[in-house]
C-alpha cells in the first residue's frame, strides 16, 4: 500500500530522481522559467515552494538546509535575499505551471514553471 507516501516516481530510481529535482529547483530559481513535462513540473512545484519558504524564515539553519538541497551558493543567496524580499506579503504559491505543447519526439505534454512575478501598483486585490 502507499498510504502516507508523497511524491511521484517518475520512473527513475530514488538517487536519480532526487539529483533531477535538485537540478530542476536550482535552475527554477536561478532563471525564474523553465520548460519541462507536466508530471514533473507538479513536482517541481513542491520543493521550489519549500525553498522559497526557507528563504522567508531567513535563520541561519534554513540557510544551511537550502545549501544542503540547492546545488549554486549564488542561487541560495538570491533566494534568501531578493526573492524572500519578492514575496515577503505572500503565503504560498510562488509558482506558475503553464500548459504549452506536446513534446515532437514522445507527445509528452510539456508546461511552463515559472515564478510569479512582483506584485505591480495595477494589480487588483480581493475584497
């Protein structure tokens, strides 16, 4: 049974698939878009989102376990600083996954994960 298991497999061993998220959230970060299936961008999701978070608590531990994830000190140090700035007034949801396209070589449908951008004077709130 998988009960209380989270997370998908995503048909790559245990090592495999934590050194690919690892790279993914790296490069999510670095340069705020990237492109990939939608089964992973959904998981990308997840560990971009606790990343972020991590760099809003801002304590010396936080950054201590976001360099033992991150793979680019450069990278952990924009997290902790403009983007825990970017959305300091924000709860969650620090990411966008767009639908694109189909892949040409597999028809894997492939979405856009980007992060939300700053918040602009036009932007309209809830009341």
């Amino acid at each position: 049974m998988r009960h209380r298991k989270a997370g998908k497999k995503l048909g790559r061993t245990s090592s495999h698939r934590k050194a690919m998220m690892r790279n993914m959230v790296t490069s999510l970060l670095k340069h705020e878009k990237i492109a990939t299936t939608d089964v992973k961008a959904k998981e990308l999701r997840r560990f971009t989102e606790k990343m972020i978070t991590l760099g809003k608590k801002g304590t010396l531990h936080a950054r201590r376990q976001a360099l033992g994830y991150l793979r680019d000190y450069e990278t952990t140090e924009k997290v902790f600083t403009e983007l825990s700035n970017r959305y300091s007034n924000r709860a969650g949801g620090y990411t966008r996954i767009i639908k694109a396209h189909s892949r040409v070589g597999d028809n894997a449908p492939v979405s856009v994960v980007e992060l939300i951008p700053r918040a602009q004077g036009g932007e309209k709130k809830k009341s």
